[in-house]
C-alpha cells in the first residue's frame, strides 16, 4: 500500500492540472466566444490573450525562481549553473510576448506592416526555439535511435508548411500586391512556426518514449511526462493560431477585426497549456540529468 502511495499522489495532481487548465481555458474562451457582436469579440479576444500571457509569465519566473532556490541547496548547484541560460530564455521570451500583447491590445495598430510588437514576437520567437532545441539537444542520445522517425516527422512538418506558405503567397499576390511588408510578415511567421514545430514534436515524442521512461526510478515519475506533452501541445496550438492569422491577414485585411478572435481562442490554449507545462518545470531538468547520467 506504501508503494502505491506515490503512484496515487502524482495522479491525482495530474489529474488536477488538468481540470485546472481545461476550466481557465473554457472561463477564458467563453468571454470571446460568447460575446455578443463583433466588436466586443474582438475587445475580449485582445484582453484574454494579454491576461493568459501574463499568467504564463507569472507561472514561468515563479517555477525558475522555486527551482534555482532549491538548486542552490543542493550539493550539485555548481553542475546545474549552465543552465540559467534556458532559465533566462523562457522567462524572457514569455515576457516579450507579453508586452507585444499589451501593445496591440492597447494601441490602435495598421495592420499588418512590421510594428514594435512584431518585433517582440519575433526576438521572443528566438529565445523560445532557444529554450526547445536546448531541450531535446539534451536527449541526442535517446534520439540517435530513432532516426528514422525523427526524419519523417520533419519532413511532414517542412512540407505541410511549404504548402501553406505556397497558398499564403498566392492570396497576397492575388489580393495585396501593393503590400510588400504584408507578405514578407505572412511569411515569417509560418517558416518561424515550422522551426519551432520540430522540436515541439520531437518533446512530445520524447515524453512518450518508452527509452526515457525506463530511466525513471519510479512508476509514480511517469506521471512526469505530462509537462513534455504540454510543452509541446502548447507551441503547437501557437503554430495553428499563426497560421489561422496569416492566412486571413494575407486573404483580405478587412476581415482581419471580424475573424481574429478564432485564432485568439488558439492563443488563449496555447498560454494556458504552457503554464501547466511551467508548473512542472523541474521535470525538464530532473528527466535530462537521469538521461545524461545513464
């Protein structure tokens, strides 16, 4: 009975997590999708998204401050310093997208030329890839054996977005030929997707993986994964809610304030999802020093 102890602990918490998450995301959503003209949508859709980026935010810069706190008590604090960088990366990151949301939340943007809070989304763009590709660079080893599956998983994401990227320059072309930076925006956003989508998928691919899971000492860690999964369902939803917002954007700019609150549904789940991943934060690191040991 002892020995199940743990294995019920770690459930019920998971199970937990998950109910807290699917009732923000529904708490969240309904605002938007509830609300009733398009204009209040849209107010709601700008406000959430702002809100539930702020809370990925809060959750990240808590759950790196509890996790050096406790490393600098351990005896091997001197073995995890290299990591302040990922620590660094995603609490930046976070608050980057953050104060991009605040942007276009409150101030009036020309849609879509390149503004300061395109920019922000692309420099956090980069310390997020940071952050995932430093991730499943600590799994190279667990990876090495499963090449075959890791070419076909980028191969299918290069293509799916070679296509959309073909469907989005032809709408600009047809539509927006006066608009170069509507394009060159259209664009970037759909290859950065991409970019990021290996590692994301390669994370859930980790997290289920039978050779991770037999380098735990108990079942209970099992549960552990439920972060990895997260974390890649997360910038998975970012991926969709982009490319749902590029393809409107490139297909009429008119209709841009009319259909953006679908995508902000996506948005709203992908910073809610990466908070819940957050929140198990230290399994990134407790899972890739077993590997690295082993």
């Amino acid at each position: 009975m002892t020995d199940l102890y743990p294995v019920r602990k770690n459930l019920r918490n998971t199970v937990l997590l998950l109910s807290l998450l699917a009732t923000s995301i529904a708490v969240a959503n309904s605002l938007i999708i509830f609300a009733s003209d398009e204009d209040r949508k849209f107010y709601f859709a700008r406000l959430t998204t702002t809100i539930t980026s702020a809370a990925a935010l809060a959750t990240a810069v808590i759950m790196v401050y509890k996790f050096k706190t406790k490393q600098e008590h351990s005896d091997s604090y001197q073995y995890h310093k290299g990591d302040d960088k990922l620590h660094f990366s995603i609490c930046l990151f976070l608050a980057l997208w953050f104060v991009a949301h605040l942007i276009w939340s409150f101030y009036e943007q020309q849609l879509p030329v390149l503004s300061i809070d395109d920019v922000l989304w692309l420099l956090g763009y980069a310390l997020f890839g940071y952050f995932l590709y430093k991730l499943v660079y600590s799994f190279r080893k667990v990876l090495e054996a499963q090449t075959i599956g890791i070419v076909a998983i980028i191969v299918i994401i290069s293509l799916s977005y070679i296509v959309l990227l073909i469907l989005s320059a032809s709408s600009l072309l047809s539509f927006q030929k006066e608009e170069t930076s509507v394009m060159i925006l259209t664009l970037v956003y759909p290859i950065l997707d991409a970019v990021l989508l290996v590692p994301a998928v390669l994370i859930f691919w980790i997290g289920r993986s039978t050779v991770t899971l037999e380098h735990k000492a108990l079942k209970a860690d099992q549960q552990q994964n439920i972060s990895w999964i997260l974390l890649s369902l997360s910038m998975i939803l970012f991926a969709i809610a982009d490319s749902g917002f590029a393809y409107i954007s490139a297909s009429n700019l008119m209709t841009v304030q009319k259909e953006v609150w679908i995508w902000n549904i996506f948005y709203n789940c992908g910073y809610i999802t990466l908070a819940g991943a957050l929140t198990g934060y230290s399994n990134f690191f407790t899972l890739t020093r077993r590997d690295v040991q082993n």
